[in-house]
C-alpha cells in the first residue's frame, strides 16, 4: 500500500486538505498527517480544527512515497518555515519520489526550496512569481503534471488533484472507483 505525507499547520486551507487526505485514504492509501506546529490541533483557514496523527519530527528519518502539501495562508508560509518539512521534501525530491502541492503552496513552499526549478507547475492566481522566480515555467491548467511533480490551483481544483494523485500511486482504475464513489463522473 503506498504511503503519502499531508503536512498541516495553522492556516491551512481545510477544504483542500480534507479532501486529499479522504480521497487517499478511500482509495487505501496509508495517509499520515503531520502537524508542523508546537501541537497536533491546529486552526485552518477558515477556523475548522484539524488534529494531526503526529508531529513532523515524528517523520522525520521516515520514508513515503509521496509528499503532499495543501495550501492556505498563513499554512503555506507555516510549511515552508519547517526545516523538519524542508529536509524530508529535499530527501523525496532527491530520490525521485513524488511531491506534490496545490494552491498557495507550489509556490511558497516548493518554489521557495528549488524544487519547481525547470519544471512546469501551477499555483493559486497571484503566485505565479514563486514559481516564476524560482525556475518554473506556469501553467493555468488546474493539475499539472512534469515527472513526479504535481501541483493544482486552489480549493475547488482540490477534487481533481487528489483523483490524479490516485491516479500516479494506484492507477486510473482506483481513481475512477473513488470519483464513482463520490459521484465525481
């Protein structure tokens, strides 16, 4: 069963964030969500608390298959503060493992760390220089593809992203038995 990384923190964009973490978990992906704040709850975006299964230091030293950031703001800027986060992302990335982001967090987190250089990604409008700035060509697609990178605009691109992550860890069969699943055809 492959394994996928959420980290959560203080201002992250719930919508985005539950649905990822549901879609994979549907599809039989081991999801572990990792808070990269002094505890496990934090406070999303928009006021929902979210409790993690760990802390990020717990991760750290692990591996998985893939890493998968969502977005939100201050969240966003929360991620890209964590070194415990940095370090694992640069590990993944270093191993040709997947890393994937959406919204705010394709450019504050992974553009800001280098790994968008040379690739094509996408993110939340008004970001685009996080990408651009860092070596990335940006793309207005809502999911973009380039090796094992993944990125997606924002919240209602959250559906989409997560069916494809299904997609590249389990197959187009599994992601279209969960999207049947949730009326998503």
């Amino acid at each position: 069963m492959p394994s996928v990384l959420v980290p959560i923190a203080d201002g992250t964009e719930e919508l985005e964030a539950i649905t990822i973490i549901d879609c994979l978990r549907r599809a039989g992906i081991e999801v572990t969500v990792a808070s990269v704040m002094t505890a496990p709850q934090v406070t999303a975006a928009n006021g929902t608390r979210l409790v993690a299964d760990c802390m990020m230091a717990d991760c750290a030293g692990q591996s998985f298959d893939m890493i998968t950031l969502p977005g939100g703001l201050p969240g966003a800027d929360h991620l890209a503060a964590s070194d415990e986060l940095k370090q694992l992302l640069l590990k993944q990335h270093q191993a040709d493992g997947w890393v994937t982001a959406i919204c705010a967090s394709p450019a504050v987190v992974l553009g800001a760390h280098g790994l968008t250089d040379g690739k094509n990604a996408t993110c939340y409008p008004g970001f685009e220089s996080g990408l651009s700035n860092n070596g990335a060509t940006v793309q207005e697609e809502n999911v973009v593809i380039d090796g094992k990178l993944v990125t997606s605009r924002g919240p209602a691109t959250a559906l989409p992203f997560a069916l494809e992550l299904i997609t590249q860890l389990c197959g187009a069969d599994k992601s279209q038995e969960v999207a049947s699943g949730l009326l998503a055809n």
